[in-house]
C-alpha cells in the first residue's frame, strides 16, 4: 500500500540540506500501518531499504529522519550522508 498521507492534495516537495546537498526531507509524519515506505541505509547494495510501516520501533528511524516516500529520495540522502552527489549512480558508490 502507498503511504497516502495527503490523497487529494498537492504538496511542493520538501527538501532539507545534508553536507551540503539539497536533498529531498524525509518524512515526518507517522504513515498508516503496513504502508510502504524506503530507509536510507549506508549499509545495503542500493544505500536503501524498502519498509513496511508497523509502528513500534519504525518510530526509532521516522524520529531520526531515515524513512522517506520513495526509494529515489532514500537514495538521494544516503548519497548526501557519504559526502557523495545526490545525482551519482548507485553503482559508482
């Protein structure tokens, strides 16, 4: 399921800054249960992590600023926590 938050309404798209790159802001709402949301993630192949909301310790990573509405904005802050472009293809990381 998609997160849905604000259906029926369009929101510019909110960004914040991460050394020095304008990257998309995560979310900062809690999403309905089993909504599909991505973590950035250092560790992982693709610096991403798709997620399935269910509340409880996701709070830990929504409070951090780790959990954002799409894989490409995940990426985006996971490349900008490295120090690295937002626009760098994964596979040059």
């Amino acid at each position: 399921r998609d997160m849905g938050l604000f259906e029926g309404y369009t929101l510019a798209p909110r960004t914040h800054t991460v050394n020095g790159f304008v990257v998309p802001a995560p979310i900062d709402v809690e999403p309905h249960r089993d909504s599909i949301c991505y973590m950035a993630h250092l560790a992982a192949r693709n610096l991403t992590l798709r997620h399935t909301w269910i509340g409880g310790e996701d709070r830990l990573y929504l409070n951090r600023g780790l959990i954002f509405a799409t894989k490409e904005a995940a990426q985006q802050n996971a490349l900008a926590m490295l120090g690295v472009s937002p626009n760098t293809p994964i596979g040059e990381v």
